[in-house]
C-alpha cells in the first residue's frame, strides 16, 4: 500500500500526517522521529481497523485496486 505523507515544522515540532487516512498524525522533536512514528501510527490504525471490522457470517470478500 502506498500513502501519501505530509510533513510541516511546527515551532520546535515536526508534525507530520497520512492524506488518505483521517486519525493518523504524529509529532516528533526531529523529522525522522516523525517518519517513524508515523509509520507506526499508520501501521496501528490499519490493524485495529481491521480488528473492530472483522466480518462475521457469510460474506463476500475482494480486493479493490484503484
């Protein structure tokens, strides 16, 4: 998966956020903390994604490409 990450120096903070997924934002006191940590947000957020929507019953299941 590919996403799109934005970074903006904020006083002595780097903030940094994914387009594409409301939630995952982060900070960090340099830019590579922030890229890590953004990583990880995004990481977190996808899997608990997929924990609380784990389908139940019979249902039908595909991969959608855009």
């Amino acid at each position: 998966m590919k996403f799109t990450a934005n970074y903006k120096k904020s006083g002595g903070w780097y903030l940094g956020w994914v387009e594409e997924v409301p939630g995952v934002n982060t900070q960090g006191k340099t830019l590579a903390e922030t890229k890590s940590n953004l990583r990880e947000a995004l990481t977190l957020i996808l899997e608990t994604n997929r924990l609380i929507n784990k389908p139940t019953g019979k249902i039908v299941r595909e991969t959608v490409t855009i």
